[in-house]
C-alpha cells in the first residue's frame, strides 16, 4: 500500500508549488499588460515612430513644402484654367521634377518674382549712392528673370527629356525586337525593356504597363504616353505598333523597320549637330578667344613699342 500511494504523495506537493507559483505570476503581473494596456502601448509606440520618422526628414520637407502644397491649393483655386492646364503639359513633358503639382510651380514661380526683385528693389533703396539708370536696368533684367526663368527651365527641362527619349528608343526597340523573336508577346516584351533601361523612356513604358494591368486598353496607354511626352519618334513608333495591332502584321518585323529608320534619324540629328558646331563655336571664338590670343601675342610687343616711344620722345 505504501508503494501505491508514493506517487500521490509526491505529485501532491509538485500541483501545489505549480499553482503557487501561477498565482505569484498572475498578482505580480503589471497592470499596463492587458488588452486595453497592449493597444494603447502600440499605439504610443507607432505615434513616436511617426513623429521620429517625421523629425529625421530635411527642415525643406518638413517646414517649407507643407507650406507651398497649402499655398498652392488656395492659387489652384482662383487661377485661369488655361494656365494651370498649361503649366501640367510642361510638367508632363519634364517628367515631373520634384513631383511638382502645376498649384505649386506657380506658388514658386510667384515667391521668385516677388523675391528676387523685391530684394534689389531694397538694396538699391538702403545704398547711400543715388539710384541711376543702369540700377532700374538691372532691376529690370532680374524681373524679366524671375518672371519667365521657371518657363524657361522647365521647357529646357522638357526639351532635354524629349532628346533622351529619342536617343534611347532604337535601342529600346532593338531589345524589343530580340525579346519578340525570342516568343515573349508584346507587353511582355516592354516589360523587360522597362527592366533593363534607364532613363525617361524606360520610365514611359513601366507607367503605360501599370495602366495597362489597370485595365487600360493597349491603344489608350500608348497613346497617353504620347501626350504626356509628344517626342516625334515616339509618336511615329505608336502609331505603327498601333496600326499593326489593327491590321494582324507581324509585329516584329515593323518595329525592325521602325528601328532601322529611327537609327537613321539618329545618325542625321547627330551630323545635323555637327554641322553647327563651327557656328556655335564662332561667336565665343570672336569674344573670348581671340581677344585674350591677340592680348598675349601683342601684348609684349605693344609694349615694347611703348617703352621705345617713351624713350624718343624722353631724349628729344
């Protein structure tokens, strides 16, 4: 009997420590570890991370552009539609620099002409010396500046994307073309050119792809991409992939017709540019070059001539 009841007796007291030391947990345990406790604790915890996120962002991204995306919800709202319209072609045509909205190229565009003159205006206010004609002149100049500079960097902008476009896209085709060949289909194909390039172009392609598994019709996103970037090359290249698409041609072999003209026009554009070099060159040759040439070579003897006149007359 007592070889029966050991076991008893020695699981007795292990059930007794196990539930002690339960209870000892459980009024031990802190009051902040319940349900409500755990989602408030969380939620202190994301609000820090959010504001420390916050806080590590430049003073640019936390002051000043909070302050411009206000200002330019307020101008979108009482200016002329045909500007703001405007002003989202030559953004489009740019690639979006900075993600600039038209609203807030338009507050920058105002903070320049009101600055910048602004500024000369009270320097030239606070000089001591009388304000002439060559002060409103600069004055002038520094407000034509400030008034069609933004244009004018933003159309170099645009310009500049159009030329990168058209300089990538018959190697893009080119990529295309082998991809085609190779048995990937058409969307296929400007998915892995949009993986392997760089640049504007490749950018175009991977925004008509994401429109496409939107939903977007092949012919519409192509045909965006076109207005949001009216390159001639690109353009000519979907209106042919287009055509094709309507008509059943083989695909592949257009867009090696298209790429054998396209590189053609590259080879043209690059001896066009050749061509007006010497004339580009002509005028910082005439202005620069040459005076500081005739400087160096004349110079010594200039004075040279000087010094011996000096002496003539000195003896006479």
């Amino acid at each position: 009997m007592i070889a029966m009841t050991n076991p008893m007796v020695l699981a007795i007291p292990l059930f007794v420590f196990l539930g002690i030391s339960v209870g000892v947990m459980v009024l031990l345990m802190p009051r902040g570890l319940t349900a409500r406790g755990r989602l408030e604790a969380l939620t202190r915890g994301a609000e820090a991370s959010v504001t420390e996120r916050w806080l590590e962002k430049p003073f640019f991204h936390r002051t000043i552009l909070p302050l411009i995306e206000r200002l330019g919800g307020l101008l979108s709202r009482f200016a002329p539609q045909g500007m703001l319209d405007e002003t989202a072609r030559n953004l489009s045509l740019a690639g979006r620099p900075a993600n600039l909205t038209p609203a807030n190229f338009l507050v920058i565009k105002g903070a320049m002409l009101v600055a910048l003159p602004g500024s000369l205006g009270f320097w030239l206010l606070q000089s001591k010396g009388a304000v002439g004609l060559v002060h409103f002149v600069v004055l002038g100049i520094v407000l034509l500046l400030a008034l069609r500079g933004p244009d004018m960097w933003l159309k170099r902008k645009g310009e500049a994307r159009v030329a990168q476009i058209q300089r990538a896209l018959p190697d893009a085709l080119d990529l295309m073309i082998i991809c085609i060949e190779a048995g990937l289909g058409f969307d296929a194909a400007l998915g892995r050119v949009a993986d392997r390039m760089k640049g504007p172009l490749a950018d175009e392609f991977r925004r008509s792809l994401t429109e496409m598994s939107m939903g977007k019709r092949r012919r519409e996103a192509l045909k965006a991409m076109t207005v949001r970037c009216p390159a001639p090359d690109l353009v000519s290249f979907v209106a042919v992939v287009s055509q094709a698409d309507q008509t059943g041609v083989s695909i592949s072999n257009v867009l090696r017709v298209q790429a054998d003209a396209l590189r053609v026009k590259r080879r043209q554009r690059a001896q066009e540019e050749g061509h007006k070099a010497p004339l580009k060159m002509l005028f910082p040759m005439i202005f620069c070059i040459l005076p500081a040439t005739f400087a160096a070579i004349l110079g010594p003897a200039a004075l040279t001539l000087m010094d011996n006149l000096g002496r003539g007359l000195g003896s006479r």
